[in-house]
C-alpha cells in the first residue's frame, strides 16, 4: 500500500513539472564537433586540465582551456553560456557551462557515437537546463584501437581523461554535487536474467551497499511511475552493468562520495522511446537529475 501511495504521488508530481526549464533552448552545438585522432592525456596535461576546469568553475576564468579547447561565449535569457569544443587534433570531447544555474548536476554522455541516442538525450537535458555542466565525447570510445600505438580513447574509461579532470574539478567546487552519467546497453549481451529482464539500470559505479542510500531508490521510483519499465539498482537488485571500471566512479569513490555519481544504464527500447518523445525525455531526465535533493 505504501509503495502504491508513493507511485501515485509521483504521478501526480510528474503532472506538474514543466516540460520544458524555460521557454526557449540553452544553445548547444547542432552537431557535436567530431574528431578521428585522440591524444593520449598526459599526466602534465590531465594537471593542467584539472586546473583549467577548477579555474573555470571557481571564478569563470576560461583562459587556461584555450590550449586545448575552441570556446565561444553565447547569450541565452541575458545571461552567458560558455561552450568549449575540443580541438580536433585532441578529441576530448565538447563542454557546456552555465554558471548561473545553481542546479548542483553534471550531466554526462560520454559515449554519444556508441551507446545510440544517449548523446541525444543528454543534449536535451543540456538545453532545457537541467544541469550546470554538461560535457560529452568527440570521438568514437573505440577510435583509439585502430592508432597506432593504440590508445584508450574511452574517456570515462581511461585512466585520464577531459571527463575525469572536469569532474574532479567540479566536484571540488560542488561538494553536493550530483554527476549523472548516462549508458546503453544491449539486453542480447547480458549475462545472468536480471540483467536480460532490466530496463534501465542504476548504480553509484561501486559494489559497495549504502544502507542509508535514497537518491537510489528515488531516481528508481520516478523512472518506473513514469515509464511503467523495469528499473533495478546494481549490485542489490542486478550483478552486472554496475558502471565499477569508470573513471569518475572511481574518483568520487576516492572522495567518500560514491552516492554523488549517479550511472545510469538503458536498454535500447528506452532509448529509442526518449529519443523519440522530447517531453517524456525531459520528465525522465527531471527523474535523473532532480533526485538530488
């Protein structure tokens, strides 16, 4: 009964949220620039991207991103969007920033050309201003595999990255944070019936258990009332697709802040279903991002 309670205030909740944060589109580029080469991140560079990215989010100062990024600064409700483009010779990825936006989320897809629509999504989640960060990939994540040397140009996978740097940077300024990632998945792939019967899959990217843990068992209620899917947490509820290997996962492990990174894994129906439907991608977005309070 109680669990019947709570879906239907959610379902009247999601009647009143708006399909839309403000009447006309954050800008955002038309089409991710795309790159065909990545640079290995150094260890003197992931400092200095580090750097740059605190610098940007403490004080708005974006100078120190223009070794590696094509930045341009758009007007949007009278207030200043910076956008930053990596270069092409880098690939490491697109950024946006709003940095009047006091909605404490970084909203990730780092794998736009892989995981179909989950750049698609994301970006809408970007414009409708759900998030104060936005950043995303600019290159295939298996690009790298056909250079020479090979490199690993998965960016929440490597072991540094842009994603990496920008997330540590911005957690240290958001200690309240939420980073949500956003994945694809294939059900045809999976390995054990939990993980061929979910819908969606969430994790904080650790097998570690939170007792006390909400943020969880919200995003999950919110999904499943508005979506009517199936939406089961790792590790509890699914042994895989528990997100453990990235990159920023482990990050915020480092800090004690597992339960601020929210990893976010969709079978292809869903995807296609949000793709398809701008509003209901909005709602669940508004699921993924607004259960952080």
């Amino acid at each position: 009964m109680r669990y019947f309670k709570l879906l239907c205030v959610i379902g009247f909740a999601m009647q009143t949220l708006p399909t839309h944060a403000e009447t006309v589109d954050l800008p955002w580029y038309d089409n991710v620039p795309r790159s065909d080469y990545y640079e290995r991140v150094s260890t003197p560079n992931q400092s200095t991207l580090e750097a740059s990215f605190l610098s940007l989010f403490r004080n708005g100062s974006n100078g120190g991103l223009t070794e590696f990024y094509q930045l341009q600064t758009a007007n949007w409700q009278e207030q200043e969007v910076i956008l930053a483009a990596s270069n092409a010779n880098l690939g490491w990825g697109a950024v946006g920033y709003r940095h009047s936006n006091s909605n404490p989320v970084f909203l990730q897809a780092p794998h736009r050309y892989f995981d179909l629509h989950t750049g698609a999504i994301a970006d809408v989640g970007w414009q409708v201003n759900l998030a104060q960060v936005y950043m995303t990939n600019s290159i295939h994540r298996r690009a790298g595999q056909d250079q020479k040397p090979k490199v690993n140009s998965d960016i929440s996978n490597a072991r540094r990255s842009a994603l990496l740097a920008a997330s540590e940077a911005w957690i240290a300024e958001n200690s309240e944070g939420v980073i949500v990632q956003l994945h694809g998945y294939a059900k045809s792939k999976r390995s054990t019936d939990a993980g061929r019967n979910a819908d969606i899959i969430l994790s904080h990217g650790t097998n570690e258990l939170f007792p006390q843990e909400t943020r969880l068992h919200s995003i999950q209620a919110c999904l499943t009332a508005l979506l009517g899917v199936n939406v089961l947490r790792y590790p509890d509820q699914v042994g895989e697709l528990g997100g453990t290997q990235n990159n920023v996962a482990q990050a915020l492990a480092d800090w004690g802040k597992s339960e601020q990174f929210v990893h976010v894994e969709m079978a292809r129906g869903v995807r296609d279903s949000l793709a398809a439907d701008r509003a209901t991608a909005i709602q669940a977005l508004q699921c993924m991002t607004g259960a952080s309070g």
